[in-house]
C-alpha cells in the first residue's frame, strides 16, 4: 500500500446561498472562558440586585471558542449571569494590541457594562488605561498579578486581580503521567509568561516526584516554548520529531498551540495532556458538537424552508443544480460553491441576483461560527520527485499561494483579511453588505479530525449524513454511530 503524507491546503465553510438576498439581522457575540483559581472570585450579585450589573467579557489573543482560556471564562462567565438573571455579552478586539484592547472595554462600558472580566496578562496595558478612569465600572482580570501591572501601579478599589497556581494543575499532570505508565514525556508551552512558566515547572517537578517515588531513573522529558498561542506547521514539525524519537506524551499548555501537538499525535497514535477545557475532541473523532447544525437543517427541511434532501437524493438532483434552475429560494452549502455559481451565472441564459450570509450558529458559538472540512494535498512516498512535490505543496500553504487559490474564488486553509478581498473581488460575487460579511469567520470546526485516515473517516460520514438527512436515522442515532465509528478507524 501506498503511504501518503497529506497536507491541509484548502478550506470549505458552511454558508446558506439565497436568491434576492436582503439585509438580515446581525447578531450580537457572546464570549467565553475560566481558569482554577486560588483566590475568592467575584461576590455574587443577589437576585434583587441583578439588575444592577451587566457583565462583558474582553477576549484575549483567542476567541471564545478557542479550546482553551477564552472559552472557560465566557461559558463561567454566561453561565453565572444566566442563573443569576443578569445581562452578558462578550467583546472581541479587532487585534492583538493595548490600544484595540482599551477600545473593546470602553465600547462595552458606553453601552451600559459595568462589570468587565478580562481574562490573561496581556490586559495588565489597558486595565492602566482603563481602570482608573472608570471608577464606577468593576474591573476583573484574570491571571493578571501584581507585577505584571507595574511595581508603581495603585491598584484601585475596583479593580480584582485573579492570581492562580497553575503549578499545581502542572504537577499533577506530570506526577499521573508517569504514573500511568509514560516515562518519555514532553512540554510544549505557549509563550513563556508567568502562567505558562508556573504550568510548565509543575510539570517537571510531577515528573521527577513520581519518578522517585516508583524507585525510576530512565523518564525522559523534553521541553520547549512555542513563543506564541497558537498552533502552525513550524510546531508541528517539532512535535512529530518528539514523537517519532519516542515520546509517548506531551502536556501542551498556551491557548490554540495544543493543535500542533494534537496533529502530530493523532498521526502516530501518541497522546496530548490539555489544559482549560476538554479539548479531547480535536483528535478523539467525537462528533456531538455537529448536533445543533443538523437539528436546525432538520427542522429547516420540515418546515419547507430548504429542499428535502431525501427527494434530491431519489431525483439525482443536487442542491447546486435546485437553485441554479432557481427550484428553491434557499441552500444550505459550502463555500465552494460561490466559485461555481460564479462561473454558472456568467453563461446563463437566465440570470439572477444571489447572496450569501453566514450560517446560524448553536447558541453559546460566536457569530461566525461555522463546520468546515479541507481539501489535502499528497505526496507519493515512492515519488521520483518528492521534494519538488513538497516545494509545491509548502507554496501552496504560503501567503502567496493562498491569495493564488482565493484568486479562484475557493478559500484557501491559510486564509487571511486579503485573502477576503481577492474573493470579494471576483467576477461575479455579490456586492451586498451580507455577502461580504460572510466571507469573514470567527472559528471553523473541522468535521475530520486530524489523522492519515481521512478517506476512510470521509466514508463514515457520507454515510451516516445520508441516514441522518433522509430521516432514516435520527440525528443522535447518526452522531452516536459516527462516535462508535470514527475512533474505531483512528485506533
């Protein structure tokens, strides 16, 4: 058999296509995340004096659905104001810098919040900025120390400083680890701030603890610091070294830079140590979070807002050709098709105006939201020219290949804001606000998990999206026999 390396080249995302778009309603945002504190956090708000407060949240580097910091604190932060009847919304600053961070928390403070949650150091600029400032409006930051505002910073009367012991969490990684069984063990941090640093030599000191303490003296351990909060191909190249030189585990701790890890481990069956939320489902096959997308296109189809897709099935007829013959007024379908209804429009003999908008998102996701898969690109093991193979394949995920495919009007995987404008600015796509819009998303959850056995996978999942969508199988039949199915074919 043939053994292919597959890379990640292009992305599709889920949009809803509509004849004669109007305008719809934006939605607001709403945020998330939590950490394990050592300090007494907020004191709660009685029920009569709910209405006294409303409560935002600043993002961080991440988003709210970032599988790490940002997510634990909006879904404590909702969940709290929820059961307490108070008003919550969730801000996102349109880059990472003080500047565009003071300007997420005075735009929520001139819309009538009074309690800001800022979760992470890099706040400790614009809590200087803001805080004193606002004396009637509660600052709470999270793992925002002392030091990290300043040795001459007053800390005023409204402002609460979260400080954790993220070592504790770190040795009793390293002290189970080892534990279990694991004596070739790996740290791979975020940037190197307080936070992380705590993580890590936690970490390090559970190892040597629970070496000791079972009498062990061949416990390997590698450590480094990615020096950002996000995952990319430099990582993961330095993950599948560690993995292929035997490493059997890695506690990857820093926001979306578990990604990497999670990546090289699901190639060669290793295993990934998270931190902040249950991030099991990046390379476990669990597909529960596809639950809310096809309750709503259920429910879309018996209410005759989309075509059955069980009379398509049954008249060979697909979605793209149903509203290309304008038969229905509404599809729900990847971003792929806004090249291909581009290039229908331009001969068609019979025209007609089009749009697209971003697709609802399950509640507690932030708009923008959206289910994705890719399109990978391989290379032949037994290939003559593998390495000019590779040069392609490495142009292809670079920013000057990702504007080439966005030229096609595809999204490609590394997208970016030009990489919107070149697609904005393809013959053919629409000039409607919505449609713009669309083009820009806030997460994309992969419906694959990152493994070589993505053919196969792909194979369970057209399968049981047939049953699910012909209302053969109910959706969580459909999902639990995906659950059953998928972790079978990735070992």
């Amino acid at each position: 058999m043939k053994k292919f390396i597959a890379i990640v080249m292009v992305a599709m995302f889920a949009l809803s296509m509509v004849a004669c778009s109007q305008p719809a309603a934006e939605e607001t945002p709403a945020t998330e995340e939590t950490p394990a504190t050592e300090e007494t956090a907020a004191p709660e708000a009685s029920a009569e004096a709910a209405s006294e407060y409303k409560v935002a949240m600043i993002t961080d580097y991440g988003d709210i659905t970032d599988q790490s910091f940002n997510q634990t604190t909006y879904e404590a932060c909702k969940a709290f104001c929820e059961e307490k009847g108070i008003d919550f919304n969730y801000f996102k600053p349109a880059g990472d810098s003080d500047a565009e961070r003071v300007a997420m928390i005075e735009s929520s403070i001139d819309e009538g919040y009074n309690v800001v949650v800022m979760p992470g150091y890099a706040f400790a600029g614009a809590i200087k900025e803001t805080a004193g400032t606002y004396s009637d409006v509660t600052f709470i930051a999270l793992d925002v120390s002392a030091s990290d505002l300043g040795d001459d910073y007053q800390l005023p009367s409204n402002l609460y400083c979260a400080v954790y012991q993220e070592e504790l969490c770190g040795y009793m990684a390293g002290y189970a680890a080892v534990k279990l069984g694991y004596k070739n063990l790996g740290f791979l941090g975020g940037m190197a701030v307080p936070a992380v640093v705590r993580y890590g030599y936690g970490f390090v000191q559970g190892v040597d603890a629970a070496a000791a303490a079972l009498g062990l003296t061949d416990v390997k351990l590698n450590y480094v610091y990615g020096g950002q909060f996000y995952g990319d191909a430099d990582i993961t190249a330095v993950m599948d070294t560690w993995y292929a030189n035997g490493t059997e585990v890695v506690f990857a701790c820093g926001g979306g830079i578990f990604a990497s890890a999670a990546e090289a481990a699901a190639k060669v069956g290793g295993k990934v140590i998270g931190v902040d939320v249950d991030q099991a489902a990046i390379i476990d096959g669990k597909y529960d979070f596809m639950k809310p997308t096809y309750d709503m296109v259920i429910a879309q189809q018996k209410d005759g807002i989309c075509m059955d897709y069980g009379y398509l099935k049954t008249s060979s007829l697909h979605y793209s050709a149903a509203f290309e013959n304008q038969q229905c007024a509404m599809v729900n379908m990847g971003s792929w098709f806004i090249s291909t209804l581009e290039a229908y429009m331009k001969d068609a003999e019979t025209k007609f105006n089009w749009g697209i908008v971003k697709y609802p998102h399950p509640a507690g996701a932030e708009a923008g939201s959206t289910l994705g898969t890719v399109t990978s690109l391989a290379i032949n093991a037994d290939s003559p020219k593998a390495e000019a193979a590779a040069d392609f394949i490495n142009w292809c995920v670079s920013e000057e290949g990702a504007q080439a495919i966005a030229k096609t009007g595809t999204f490609p995987a590394c997208g970016s804001a030009a990489t919107a404008e070149i697609i904005k600015s393809t013959e053919g796509f629409p000039e409607d606000s919505n449609s713009v819009d669309a083009l820009t998303t806030s997460n994309v959850y992969l419906e694959m998990p990152y493994t070589q056995y993505a053919s196969d996978i792909e194979t369970i999942l057209n399968a049981e999206h047939d049953a699910i969508m012909t209302m053969s199988e109910t959706v969580d039949e459909g999902i639990q026999n995906m659950n059953d199915q998928v972790p079978a074919v990735l070992g």
